[in-house]
C-alpha cells in the first residue's frame, strides 16, 4: 500500500465512518493480506516490556514487508521441538 492510498483504506478518528466506508467500498478493487506472526508467551520473554517490544518490532517489520509487496504466502516453516524416540 502506498502512503497516497493509505487514508482510504485506514479509518481515522476524525472521519465521519460512515462517509469513510462508502468511499472505501467505492474503489474498483482492494487487496488485502494478513500476516500471523509466531506465538509468543510472557514467559518466553524476561519482563512485559521485553514482549511489547518484541511485539512492536514483529509488526514493523511486517509493515516494511507490506509496504514493499514482500508478502508470506503459504505455511511458513516454524521450527518445533520434537521429542526423542
């Protein structure tokens, strides 16, 4: 997405809604992609600070990817923890 395509995609609080869903639904065509991130607990991380930041850097770094059309499509390969046999 484009900084010039932004505020007709994304609602700000001082936009009528309704006037603002209108002329989103309006446009020829929207695409849109969601990225699920790797779960993550309290206990991964030393403090709730820790995680909120690790958070915050998760969900600019897939902004930046947004912003660049570098989409994830597919399963992505997350490394799991089996036990011996």
């Amino acid at each position: 997405m484009t900084r010039s395509l932004a505020p007709s995609v994304a609602w700000l609080g001082d936009v009528e809604l309704l006037a603002h869903v209108r002329d989103f639904l309006g446009q020829n065509r929207t695409t849109a992609v969601i990225e699920y991130h790797k779960p993550v607990t309290l206990t991964d991380f030393a403090n709730r600070k820790a995680l909120a930041a690790h958070c915050e850097a998760e969900i600019r770094q897939g902004l930046e990817r947004a912003r660049r059309a570098e989409y994830r499509f597919g399963p992505q390969s997350i490394p799991v923890d089996l036990p011996a046999e």
